[in-house]
C-alpha cells in the first residue's frame, strides 16, 4: 500500500510522456513541450514520495527508469524531429537520435550504479536535459511560431546529450527546510528565485532560467568538488557528509 503514491506518479510520467509523443506528431509542440516538462514534475515528486513512505524498491528503480526513456528520450526526440528535422535527412535523424542514445546510456548507467549513487547528481539529469529541449522550442515557439535556428536546437541537443554522460559534478535538489543554513539553503533560496522569474512569462523564461541552473550548478559542482578534495580527512565533520542512498528520480 506505501508503494501506490510513487508508482502512481511514475505511471503520471510515463503517461504524460506517451501524451506528449501524440501532441507532437499531432502539429501540438508547444503542448507537447509543456507536457515534457510535466512529466520532470512528476519524475521528482515520485522519488519524494518514495523517500516519504519508504517505499523505494528495485522494481520501482525498473519502472521509473522505464518511464524517464519514454518521457525524457522518445518524446523530446519525437518533438525536435517533427518541429525542426523532418525535412533533414539523415543528419536530422541522427540529431534525433542523439536524445534517445544518449538517455539510454544514462539510465544504464544509473541503474548499474544504483547502489553507491551519490546525493548530488554526475552529469546532466535527463529529465533537466530534456527540459531544457523542450523549453527550447517552447521560447522559440513563444518568439517566432517556428524554430528560429534548428542549427542551434542541434547544438544544444549535442551539448545536453554529452552532459548526460560526462563525469561532472551537479547539484541534487534541495531539501524544503529553512532549519539547514549554509550550502542546502542556498540551493534553495536560488530555486525559489528561479521559480519566481520563470512564473513571470513562463514560455519565454523558462529556458533562460533552466540554463542559467545548468551553467550554475556545474560551476558549483565543481568548486565544491575541488574543495572537498583538497580539504583535510580529519576536518570534516560525520554530519556534513551528503547522504548516500538509492533514490528514484535521479537520472
């Protein structure tokens, strides 16, 4: 019975990911977008509500990660295609494809190293990078009721995939409490602010708010990331330590 309320928002995000498909291949981008970002939505709560009923399992890991290819891989392929590449060729299809192979090696990754994964993120997320696809042609959309450059969508869709892959560090979410000062309440003042300018004029914000997050967060990850290496063994404190745990959502 505990595992119902994650399984139900995976079930959500997969479900939005096949919607999102249809719209797509329907001449509905711009809902199709926001349906991608929906479906990251409900990618981070799952893995909350798992972590809140203790609910985490491996057939959960299975699902969720089975929802992400869907949501994350096919549907923003589905949608750069079908705005900016149906008439390419074979380069537009190996664009297209980037998303899909590139999500795939990740989600393998991930569940491969489930068990040793850090609280903070290695590489681009998928459903971050996916966002940030679709937010794309949402602002473009917003703009100029086409794709500007699809030269540039291609650039950005290369640049998303390989961080995917890379070995950078990123930050995890935030944990809600104002009773955490320092690193974690950082994080969380600068979402809310980035929330806040996104809420403004959403079509057009939220690409520029999502990629200020990415240059941010790998500039952040790998500061920390020098200091912490650099820092003396006996000088931290058992309690400053991220935690260690399998969560779901966090590809």
């Amino acid at each position: 019975m505990r595992k119902w309320p994650a399984n139900l928002m995976t079930t959500g995000n997969l479900f939005c990911g096949l919607l999102s498909i249809l719209m797509a291949t329907g001449g509905h981008p711009l809902v199709a977008g926001w349906l991608i970002v929906l479906a990251a939505l409900l990618d981070a709560f799952d893995g909350k509500a798992a972590r809140f009923f203790r609910s985490s399992s491996a057939f959960g890991l299975q699902f969720d990660s089975m929802a992400d290819m869907v949501s994350f891989g096919v549907a923003p392929a589905t949608l750069v295609y079908n705005v900016a590449f149906a008439d390419s060729g074979v380069p537009g299809l190996l664009v297209t494809f980037l998303p899909v192979l590139f999500t795939a090696l990740r989600l393998a990754r991930f569940n491969l190293t489930a068990d040793s994964h850090a609280h903070d993120f290695v590489g681009l997320s998928s459903p971050l990078h996916a966002c940030l696809i679709s937010s794309f042609v949402i602002m473009n959309y917003s703009l100029w009721d086409e794709i500007g450059d699809p030269n540039v969508l291609a650039g950005l869709i290369l640049l998303t995939s390989l961080l995917m892959i890379s070995r950078l560090p990123f930050p995890g979410l935030p944990r809600i409490s104002l009773r955490e000062p320092g690193y974690n309440l950082a994080k969380l003042l600068f979402l809310g602010a980035a929330l806040v300018v996104m809420g403004i004029n959403p079509p057009r914000h939220t690409f520029l708010v999502l990629a200020a997050v990415v240059v941010a967060g790998f500039v952040t990850g790998m500061i920390r990331g020098m200091v912490t290496r650099h820092e003396p063994e006996e000088d931290v404190e058992e309690g400053d330590a991220e935690p260690v745990t399998v969560y779901r959502g966090r590809r």
